[in-house]
C-alpha cells in the first residue's frame, strides 16, 4: 500500500463516510436496522458538533482551540490528565485512554512517536497537526458522553430481543465514537476527519493492520448500508 495516497484519499471521505465505518464496526451492527443508519450517523454528527460549539462558547472561543485551551476545558469539567509513557498493550497502539472516574490517560511517548512519523510523511494537510491536541480532545467528549445521560447518544436504543412485555434494548458504541470524531474535528478546527490518522499512525507499527483498516474504511464509506451476515 502506498501510504501516502491512501492518506489523501482518506482526507477527502466525509464525515458520513467514516462514521458509516464505525457503525459497521459496532458490536451489535447486525441489529441495527438500514433504514435508520442514515438517521443515526446524522444525529450522532450534530451531537458531536452542537457539543463542540457549546464548548468553544463556554471559552469564549469561536474558531478552534489549542492545547491550553483544551486543559482549560477538561479542568473546567472536572477531568484529571495524567500521563504516561505507553501503553503495554502488545495489540493496539494507544494514545490516550479515559475512565469513568474522570481520569484522561495520556501516551506521551507514543504521541511524540506519531506526531513525528505524521510530520515525516510530509502530507501538506497535516502539517502542524497536535497528536496530543486530537486525543486530548476525543478523550474529552467520552467525559461528557459518560456525563450528559440526556444526550442522543445515550438515549438512543436498539431493540435486542423481546420476552413478553419487557424488551430488551441496548445502546451503540458507534455513535459515542461518530460523535467524538465530529467533535474533534469542529473543536480543533480540523479540515479532516481525525480517524485519518488512526491508518497514519498504526502503518509504522504494521502495515497489514494498517491496509486492513484502510480498505475496511473506503468499502464501508462505499456502501450505504452493509449488511452483514453475523448477529451478536
Ligand atoms: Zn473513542
């Protein structure tokens, strides 16, 4: 794979491509009706937006924010940062982690590593991209996501199966994720989705996964609605 042309072409899915990709990716996918997929990928879009506009205004900010900004608004919020140097987990590469406590745990080693390797593959749009900044601000959103019950990400429920009058309804894990990626994206002011960086920065660590990841992003964001064979 040339990682470079497959980066500028990632740069230039939508949104709703990429969040067609989380949605197929969901644990529980096969449930989720096609005829609503279109209706929830919106929602979840406009409620990581509307999120990211209320936090700018809580600033005082209109056109983005920056790292001093983003610690403002995760003390405001009552969130601890903490940092750490990797994560050991031999399978993925993380860069932060959040809790339910409030605790945002930051890789900074591993973040060093990617905002190097992003810099080194000299793509014009992501020149002076904060690593830091995208994960700081994606871990943000699942504090709030956890926070705000009321959202429609928290409300929104699937049913799973029936056994007399009680139905059994289960939320999705897609739509917190559609939302922190819309959130991200509006609050730092990006031009790109920041799951663009997600192929980026597994590529140096392998490339397999890496090609895997991309081809299961452009399909999805080829198909409207996937329907998959397997059911959880
Ligand atoms: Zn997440």
């Amino acid at each position: 794979m040339d990682i470079k042309k497959a980066i500028k072409h990632l740069i230039q899915l939508k949104d709703e491509d990429f969040a067609r990709y989380h949605i197929y990716n969901d644990p529980i996918e096969g449930r989720i009706p096609s005829h609503l997929r279109e209706d929830i990928i919106r929602e979840a879009l406009i409620c990581g937006n509307e999120e990211a506009t209320y936090a700018m205004e809580k600033l005082g900010m209109v056109k983005g924010i920056g790292w001093a900004d983003l610690v403002e608004l995760a003390q405001s919020l009552g969130i601890q940062i903490q940092f750490k140097k990797c994560d050991n987990s031999l399978q993925y590469v993380y860069f932060g982690s959040y809790e339910d406590s409030g605790v945002i745990t930051l890789y900074e080693e591993t973040i060093s590593k990617g905002e190097a390797l992003a810099q080194e593959y000299n793509i014009e749009e992501l020149k002076g991209i904060s690593l830091r900044e995208v994960v700081l601000a994606h871990e943000i959103f699942h504090h709030i996501e956890a926070r705000k019950k009321d959202l429609f990400i928290n409300s929104f429920r699937i049913n799973l199966w029936k056994l007399g009058p009680y139905t059994h309804r289960s939320r999705l894990i897609c739509t917190g994720e559609i939302s922190g990626m819309a959130f991200t994206k509006r609050l730092l002011n990006l031009q790109f989705c920041p799951n663009v960086l997600d192929v980026l920065l597994l590529y140096p660590y392998n490339e397999i996964l890496a090609e895997q990841l991309y081809k299961e992003i452009t399909m999805s964001s080829h198909q409207k609605y996937i329907l998959k064979s397997h059911y959880l």
